[in-house]
C-alpha cells in the first residue's frame, strides 16, 4: 500500500510554503483557526510543524486549492489511511467547512467526509476490512477522529445534506 512517509509530506510543505510566501497572511484573525497555532503539529508523526500556514492559506483566495491539495495529504497517509494529526485537525477543518464563504470549502467537505468514513469502528471479525484498514488497536486517530466528530454536533448540523451518512452524526446532530 502506497504511504505518505513524513519527509514526502514535510517536502510538499516546504515547496508550498516556498511557492506561496504570503498566502493566508491575512487570515490570521479568523475565527475556525483560534487555536490552531498553539497545536504542537510537529509532535504528531508525520506531521509537518507547517501545518498552521496550510490552514490559513485555506482562505486565500490565490492558493486555496493547492493549500487544500496539500493539507489532505499531509492530513492522510495513505488511501486508507488517516495520519495522526487528523483528530487535531478536524475540528478546523469542520469550522471552515461550514463557512460558505471559504474558497475551497467543497474540498474541506471531502476531508470530513473521508475522516468520518476512515473513523468507522474495523469488525474484528471481518478478515477482508482488518486486512486492508487494520484492527482498531493499531489505528487510535479513529477513535479520536468519532469523538471529534461527536463533540461537535451544532457544526456537524450545518454540513450540507450527504457530507456524512445519517448512522455517522451523533444523536442530535441531523440537519435541521
């Protein structure tokens, strides 16, 4: 299985970063990103310590796409794989994903969605899914990932219908 190895995803970063100096520069005071420097991103494996600057450049309108590219990279290791930054990352992907005004809001939508889908609970007993995702033990950032997702029920009830299937939203949490 083809895995996204820490130095490729601290590359990606680094060439973003370098291509697009000044993205984001003036999204600093925007409200999803409170906190999102204080995250000791770099203390997570395989996470660049650059994460932050994906985050806000997420709002530009000039590197957004490529800012999103990028972030869904460093923010999955594989196909089937989350990275361990994904739970500490949900939470401001999921508040600029509400924001209709974010300029790659529909790629945000995509990583909640695939987070929510990757978070599902393995059946032990299902030998094809342990084989290709893993058993639970070895994969904690699913649990986190649903508990994420649970804690946040007033954002989850602003996704557009479809985001996330219906037995994915915690009680409470369907859309109006």
């Amino acid at each position: 299985m083809c895995v996204v190895d820490a130095a490729a995803k601290e590359a990606m970063v680094a060439r973003f970063l370098r291509d697009h100096p000044r993205a984001g520069r003036d999204s600093a005071a925007h409200p999803a990103l409170r906190g999102c420097a204080e995250v000791p991103w770099a203390d997570f494996p395989g996470c660049p310590a650059g994460l932050p600057a994906l985050f806000h450049a997420l709002l530009d309108e000039r590197a957004a796409a490529e800012a999103a590219r990028v972030l869904t990279n460093v923010l999955l290791d594989g196909v089937f794989r989350m990275g361990a930054a994904m739970p500490a990352a949900l939470p401001f992907v999921l508040r600029l994903a509400v924001d209709p005004d974010v300029p790659v809001r529909s790629a945000l939508l995509d990583i909640v969605a695939v987070a929510a889908e990757l978070a599902r609970p393995v059946d032990p007993e299902d030998e094809r899914a342990v084989l290709l995702l893993g058993p639970d033990a070895d994969h904690p950032e699913r649990a986190r990932c649903r508990a994420v997702l649970a804690s946040h029920p007033a954002l989850l009830r602003t996704l557009p219908d479809g985001t996330l299937p219906d037995d994915m939203l915690p009680d409470g949490a369907l859309p109006a």
